[in-house]
C-alpha cells in the first residue's frame, strides 16, 4: 500500500511552471492594456483636433490618422492572439501529453490544474479583447459627428439667394431655377424654350452625398430607443426606418422611387438577419 | 508609465497626426465650384435645343448631338429624344 503512494505521479515543476507563465500572461496582457489606454488617451484630443481643423469635406485626414490608431490596436490584438497560441495553448497541449490519464487519482489533479490555468488565461484574454474594443469605440467616437444639418441650411440658404440670378445663355432672359438640384440638369429658358445646362455648385452636389447621414442625425432618437429597447423591439426600428426615409426624400425629393425600394431592401434584410 | 515611454507616445501621436494631415489625398484636393449655367448650341446653325424638339439633334438643321437613345432618368426622360 505504501508503495503505492510512493509510485504516484508528482510533479511539481509543472505546477510552478503554471503559475509562472499564468503571471506572465497576465503581466502581458497588463502592459498591453495600460499602452493601449495611454494611447488612446493622448489620442482622443488630437483626433477631435484634426477633425476640426480638416477641411476636406469629408474629413479625409481625420480618417487616415483613425486608420492609423485602429491599427496600433489591432496589431496589439494580433501580439496576444499570437502570445495566447504559442505560450498559453501550445504549453497546455504539450503539459497534457506528458501526464498519466486524466482517470487515474494524480492525473486528474493535474489536469484540473491545466484547465484552471487554461481558463483563467482566457478569461484574462478576454478582458483584454472587451478593453480593446472599448478603445476601438472610444476612438471611433472621438471626434463626434460633423453638423450636417448646419451645412445643409447653409446651402439652402445660397440657392435661395442664386436662384434668381441665372440668364439663358443663348438669349440672355432671366431664368429662374424651379428647385434645388443636386446634380446638372436641363432648365428651360422660358423665353426663347432653349435647354440650359444648370451645373449645381460643389456644396450643393456634397449635400446629395450626405443627405442619408443627415437623415440618420436628425432620427438619431428613434434608432436609439430601439437599440435600448429589451427585448428589441421590431416596431421601433420600423418606425426609425420609415422616418429616416422620409427625411432623406424631404431632402432629396428626386430619389424617392428609389429609395423606396432601398428601404424594402433594408426592411427585410433586418427581418432575415432577425429570423437567423 | 514612465517619462520616457510617454515622450515616445506623443512623438508617435505627432508624426502620425502630421503625416495624417499632409497625406494627400487620392485625387486631390476638393475644388469648390460655383453653381452654373451651360448651354450647348448647334455647332453648325447656332441654333439652341428646345425642349419640344428633343435634345438628341438641332431641330433646324438636323446636327445630331448625340447617337445614344435616352431612356428614363431622374430629370431626362424617353421624351427627350428628337
């Protein structure tokens, strides 16, 4: 009986091995942690700064330096995702081999061992990957939205002032144009019946570009009581899309066919991605 | 975090912000445009397009602007053609 004892598995250097690299991994994922929050902390002011300063109309260089921040984080995701294969998963394959059976007495004491460090090594990983997308979101948010509704008023504001001011180029009698166009199109002269080329202005031509993110700032409200509303709430976002629309067609009356069957799109889309 | 990892933070923030800011971009600058008013007369005649006559030939001396048949689009319809 007492031989026994003497012939059971003991193994020591593996437990200490265990706790050794379980502090290791954690001291990693710590130090990956803190440089990505001091990062991002320094970051933040700086991206909301250039995205002020940018002139671009769509804030072009705001978006190459978020580039280039979601990059330093990613490449942070990648150093543990590779850390976690070769020092965590691989040592845990490679301890287990060398173990008696997970059915006998002392092989089941090391294999729980195995798979509490296992465990606790993920869930530490997974901390970290919660923190990551944390800051992703963070950076992502830095700079806030630019103020499409002030631009537009603008713009509105200048047609009605230029309106007026056109003459038929092959007669010279005034023209007025009958309503905002986004992109070039015939205006008849009244007097002489010739089809003028009307070529909207740059600011005018952008606002067709934005008008579907204007349209989301203004019914920004409603798709945020249907993401807060437990358990989603289907009429909510219906009623966000249904709005949404149609403050894209107040804006741009001309692409209401259309994007009427784009809301059809969306509306099922969203329907099917629910049903899965 | 020490004095020295924070420097090289923010010289890493400053050139990327800088170079994010000097980039140029892929076609260039935006140029800003005033609204216009083009037309485009019969280069034969002189003559404008009138909006009974279509727009795909000059109504007077039969110049034909362009070859293409005009379907229906957001402002040019199928009646547009001559």
């Amino acid at each position: 009986m007492f031989s026994l004892f003497q012939k059971k598995y003991n193994n020591p250097a593996l437990l200490e091995k265990i706790r050794e690299t379980q502090e290791r991994w954690f001291t990693f994922l710590g130090k990956l942690e803190a440089r990505m929050e001091e990062m991002s902390t320094a970051a933040i002011p700086e991206l909301r700064d250039l995205f002020n300063q940018d002139n671009d109309p769509y804030k072009r260089a705001h978006g190459h330096m978020l580039q280039g921040l979601l990059g330093q984080i990613n490449q942070m995701r990648h150093k543990a995702n590779e850390a976690r294969e070769e020092n965590i998963f691989c040592f845990v394959s490679a301890a287990e081999a060398t173990l008696p059976a997970i059915t006998s007495n002392a092989g089941q004491e090391y294999h729980n061992a195995l798979y509490a460090f296992r465990m606790a090594c993920s869930d530490r990983y997974h901390l970290f990957d919660e923190k990551l997308n944390h800051h992703i979101t963070l950076l992502q948010k830095a700079a806030g939205e630019q103020d499409l509704e002030a631009i537009y008023r603008e713009e509105l504001t200048i047609f009605e002032n230029i309106r007026d001011k056109f003459s038929c180029k092959q007669c010279g009698g005034n023209i007025t144009i009958p309503q905002m166009f986004f992109i070039a199109t015939y205006v008849n002269c009244p007097f002489c019946k010739t089809q003028n080329t009307f070529m909207p202005s740059t600011g005018a031509q952008l606002v067709l570009h934005q008008a579907r993110s204007l349209a989301e700032q203004r019914t920004a409200h409603l798709l945020h009581a249907y993401e807060e509303s437990v358990p989603k709430n289907e009429t909510l976002y219906k009623q966000y899309l249904r709005a949404m629309f149609d403050e894209w067609n107040k804006i741009v009356p001309d692409m209401a066919g259309e994007n009427e069957k784009f809301y059809q799109r969306l509306l099922n889309d969203h329907l099917i991605n629910k049903l899965k | 975090m020490s004095q020295e990892e924070n420097k090289r933070t923010l010289t890493y923030l400053e050139r990327l912000k800088q170079k994010a800011a000097t980039q140029e971009n892929y076609g260039g600058e935006v140029v800003k445009e005033d609204a216009k008013m083009k037309v485009r007369d019969c280069p034969e005649c002189g003559a404008g397009r009138a909006y009974q006559h279509g727009l795909t030939a000059c109504a007077y001396c039969g110049f034909v602007f362009m070859d293409v048949k005009l379907t229906d689009g957001v402002h040019i319809k199928k009646e547009n053609n001559s």
